[in-house]
C-alpha cells in the first residue's frame, strides 16, 4: 500500500458514483422486516428535493455501478489487518452506459494501488484508455480447444507504447494478441499453462 493518508470512502467511492450515476444524491441501507435493501435518494426534475427509490425501483447499471464501486473501494473502509489480497470483477462494465467506462477505469487504476485487482473484460470501450499499460494486460485467445493466456506479444505492446492505437483499438481489430510459447524466454510447458495470481515474495 502506497505511503500517505488513505481517503475516506465516501470520498474515494461517491465522488465515481455520481459521475457515473450524475442524479444520485445518496445511498442508504433500509430495513424491510427481517431483510434489507438500499434506499437511493435522487433528484428529480420539478422539485428541489430528492425522491426515494428502493433498489428493486432502479436501473441495473446503477446497481451494477454501486456493487462495483463497493467492491473496489472496501479497503478505504475496514482495518488493514486482515487486509484485502485480491479483488475480482467479471466484466465491470456489462450494463453501464459506454460513456462511464473512463469513469470506470479510473476507478479500477485508483483501487489498484490499494489490492490485486483482476478483471477481466471485452469492452472496447473500458480498454480505450491511452495510459493503460500494457504490462498490466493478460489477453486471452482459445485456440483449437485450448486457452492460452499470456502478456500481450511484442506487435501488440509496441503499438501501444507507441500510441499508435489503444489497447482497445487493437481489440476491435481483433489485433491484441498473447505471446506465442516460442517466443517467451525461459519459458517452460508448466509455466506456458500456470500464471500465478500471487507471485512468491522473495525469501518466502
């Protein structure tokens, strides 16, 4: 974890949200007998004040928006010990509008130099991000029944780097490509089919 004060989350996770959600003015849980929900308060044209709405009364992508934020923004909200090793989000973006998915990313990237984030993605939109770095890529190619997964090949990073397209530029191109075996240096058929989500610390 980087050095310096941690924002508090209603700074790190509400401030993405009304971007994303720009009506939104305040989320809250409420008890409905012996279960909960979440009460939305937001601003409606014609009156001052915001209206109420239960989750079951909003959009899925504003949900889906909430739970993402949630997940990633936890850490700002809880003691370090025990910490948060790793967040996983399949497909972050499903359900936003396109126009969110820079607003997303940044979210994503910010997380990040808190925990492990591992997503994984085929939105154009979310990876049309000019700094992504392409380091940071495992592109995923199923090829004759078996699924290679490996960092993106030397074309495809240098392109990148180069500016010459974004990472999801080449992906509409259908141009992002993993490395080929021959082509990674030491690698071996063990190492080919097993990346480590958590890699030893040294001397451990």
């Amino acid at each position: 974890m980087p050095s310096g004060k941690v924002r508090p989350p209603c700074r790190a996770g509400n401030g993405r949200r009304t971007r994303i959600a720009p009506g939104v003015r305040h989320v809250d849980k409420r008890a409905l007998g012996h279960k909960e929900t979440l009460e939305f308060r937001q601003l409606v044209a014609g009156d001052e004040n915001p209206w109420s709405f239960l989750a079951q009364n909003m959009s899925d992508g504003t949900l889906r928006a909430l739970g993402v934020l949630v997940s990633l923004f936890q850490c700002f909200d809880r003691s370090p010990e025990p910490p948060v090793p790793l967040v996983g989000i399949e497909e972050p973006e499903a359900t936003l509008h396109p126009a969110a998915a820079g607003v997303l990313m940044g979210a994503l990237s910010e997380a990040s130099h808190f925990t492990q984030v591992l997503v994984t993605t085929h939105s154009p939109e979310l990876l049309d991000t000019p700094d992504l770095d392409p380091e940071a890529l495992l592109v995923v190619e199923a090829d004759q029944g078996e699924t290679n997964i490996a960092r993106a090949d030397e074309a495809s990073k240098s392109a990148i780097q180069e500016r010459l397209y974004t990472v999801g530029a080449l992906l509409k191109l259908d141009q992002l490509r993993p490395q080929r075996r021959s082509s990674r240096p030491g690698a071996t058929e063990t190492s080919e089919r097993h990346l480590p989500l958590f890699p030893r610390k040294e001397g451990s």
